[in-house]
C-alpha cells in the first residue's frame, strides 16, 4: 500500500477512534512497525496527529482529556454511531448531548454536512471544529473538570430557549417501563431540558445500559422517538422495548 493511502486510513481510523497503536497499524497495513512510526511522524510534523508511546491520538484529542472510558465498546459505539449519523441532513439544528457514545458520533459526522449543533459537551464541540460546514453553539455554565461538561441552571436556561429538530441523547440507563434515567441530578435536568427543546428524542445507548435504572427520571418511553444501539433491532434484549412501543434502530 502506498504512503498516501496508508495515512489516509491512519486518518480514518484516528476520526473513528480517537487514537491508534503501531502494532494494530502495521498488522491492518501489512507493513513493519518502523514504517507505521515513519508514518506518524511525519503526519505529527503536518500537525495531523499526536504522537504518543505506542501509538498516536487525534489532534483535536490532545486539547483535553476525556478519561479511559472514551475506548470502552468502542466498536459497539462506533456502530450506534454509525447508524446515528444516517439521520441527519443538511439544514438541521441539533443539540448533542455529554457521553463517550456521543463524542464517536460527532467523529462520525460526514464532514460535507451543513448544520447548526448545540452542545454543552465541550470534547465534543472541539471534535465538531474539524467539520466546516457546522456551526458550534457551545452552551457553556460550570465547567465539570472529569467529564468537561457545563452544568448549572445557567446552561438548563439556555436550553429552555432554542427549539432544534433533533436531540442525541447520551444515555445512561434505559428501561422499556422506566425510560431513560441518569445518576447526576444536574445533569438530569440539563437533559429534560433538552427534550423540551426537541421535536425529537434520539437515544444512543450500548446494550450494556439496557435494562438498568438509575435515581433521577429523564423521559418517559413514550417521549423516546428512537432507540439506537449496536443491537439488530430484532434482538431478543429489545423485545420488551418494542413492546414498549419504542422505535429501535
């Protein structure tokens, strides 16, 4: 394979995922490992990647820190997102909600597509700077230093005022009686406000949040418009779901 083409899959791969490992690299490229660093080098000197030990991270990666949790199910996140960015269409406005699900939505974004994205996730608006196209509307409050989130009624305001076509919403917990449901009281609130902002509710959840239930209520599974996971969505772990009467994707 050629050089170009090498890092343009290097490239890819780093939209996707966030970051890349020289041994993964060099087994998918069938190359030797020195030609993957060769690579990474000189894309790092172009200031399109990061290096790191063992590998490299995004560039837009390197400006904050999204803890380990961002490369948990990654293949089944890249998966929801997969199916997420299906919907939109040029013209939208949407809002974005916080969570490592979402954040490989946004890296799934066709870069071509016009639209007007809210979001009070900040890694989230800093993957979206790479997508010229789209205009950022950051929500900023608090910042929450781990998850770098804004939080507060300064941001839940803000959402009580903009009305947009579509919400992504990051999902905790999701139940077919219970709905989707969060552990953080601040972050609840920021997410009802979100629903009421939008004709409708996107809910991007790993089957790993199926089922569970957490203190603080978001919606009801009636306001839910649709339900995407990795799942097929006649999977026996979303029966109860469809049964629900929720759309599954």
């Amino acid at each position: 394979m050629q050089k170009d083409k090498r890092q343009e899959v290097i490239l890819e791969k780093l939209q996707l995922e966030g970051k890349v490992a020289t041994l993964q690299l060099a087994e998918k490229l069938l190359v030797s490992e020195d030609t993957i660093r060769r690579d990474l080098n000189e894309m790092a000197q172009k200031g399109l990647l990061s290096k790191v030990h063992g590998g490299a991270i995004s560039s837009i990666q390197k400006l904050y820190y999204y803890n380990d949790n961002v490369v948990k199910h990654q293949e089944e996140k890249n998966r929801i997102a997969k199916k997420a960015s299906g919907l939109l269409q040029n013209g939208m406005t949407i809002i974005i909600s916080d969570g490592t699900t979402n954040l490989a939505f946004a890296r799934s974004i066709p870069k071509d597509l016009k639209a007007t994205v809210f979001t009070y996730c900040l890694p989230i608006a800093m993957e979206l700077t790479e997508h010229p196209g789209i205009e950022i509307i950051f929500l900023g409050g608090k910042i929450e230093k781990k998850s770098m989130v804004s939080l507060g009624n300064e941001v839940v305001n803000k959402f009580s005022n903009i009305h947009v076509d579509l919400c992504f919403l990051g999902t905790g917990s999701i139940g077919p009686l219970e709905g989707i449901t969060e552990g953080s009281y601040e972050v609840s609130l920021i997410k009802r406000a979100i629903i009421t902002a939008s004709d409708r509710v996107i809910s991007l959840a790993t089957s790993s949040k199926l089922g569970r239930r957490q203190p603080y209520t978001i919606c009801k599974p009636s306001e839910i418009g649709l339900l995407i996971t990795e799942l097929d969505p006649t999977d026996d772990k979303l029966v109860e779901f469809a049964e629900a009467g929720i759309q599954l994707s």
